[in-house]
C-alpha cells in the first residue's frame, strides 16, 4: 500500500511564501515521476509541476513558471513544491502525485498518476 501525505498548506497574503511537501510510504522502490496538481472550486484539476525521480527534469505549467520550483528528497521519498509570489488565482486544493512508470500521455496528464494524496488546501488572500 502506498500512501502521499501533503503538508504545509494554509492562508497567506498575496505575494507571500509557502512550501508543500509530500511524503511517500509503503512500496516506494518504483516512483518514475511526482507532481503537484491543484483543483479550485468549481473547476477541474490541472498540473502545476512534475519532477523525474531518477533524472530530477522538471515541468511546470505556464502559470507558475518562475514563481513555483519543485524538488526532491530521494532518501526521504519526499517531494516540495515551494511556491512564491502567491497570487490570489493560486488558492486551490492541491494534490500530489505518483506515477511508477512511464506513460505516453506524459507528466502534465493525470492519467499517468497511479497514487495520489488526500489534498491540502492552499488559500492566497488579496
């Protein structure tokens, strides 16, 4: 059983700081790729960043480039997401993720997640 708990969300003003993480238990000898995704009231959920565990190539989506950076703790099968210059458009729940392979519909799909965290909410004030 594999199990990704996110950490380190909550309330912050515009233009602060936060820094998630999320760790994996249970089976973590085969992780291919991690991600962060975020779902907003309303709307569907959509990639934010992805990281290779093996090779450490990052994704990102257009939104957040520049102000999102994602990295890893291979010891600690544990993955970051730091997140600054939160704007308001930034509140969300966010999810991380888990693929143990690789699939053709690449690290932006949420098809190619096998595993993913229960969400933690991330609120950005104006």
């Amino acid at each position: 059983q594999v199990q990704l708990v996110e950490s380190g969300g909550g309330l912050v003003q515009a233009g602060g700081s936060l820094r998630l993480s999320c760790a994996a238990s249970g089976r973590t000898s085969r992780t291919y790729i991690m991600g962060w995704f975020r779902q907003a009231p309303g709307k569907e959920r959509d990639f934010v960043a992805a990281i290779n565990w093996s090779g450490g190539s990052t994704y990102y989506a257009d939104s957040v480039k520049g102000r999102f950076t994602i990295s890893r703790d291979n010891a600690k099968n544990t993955v970051y997401l730091q997140m600054n210059s939160l704007k308001p458009e930034d509140t969300a729940v966010f999810y991380c993720a888990r693929a143990l392979s690789y699939r053709s519909w690449g690290p932006r799909d949420s098809r190619t997640y096998d595993y993913w965290g229960q969400g933690i909410q991330v609120t950005v004030s104006s």
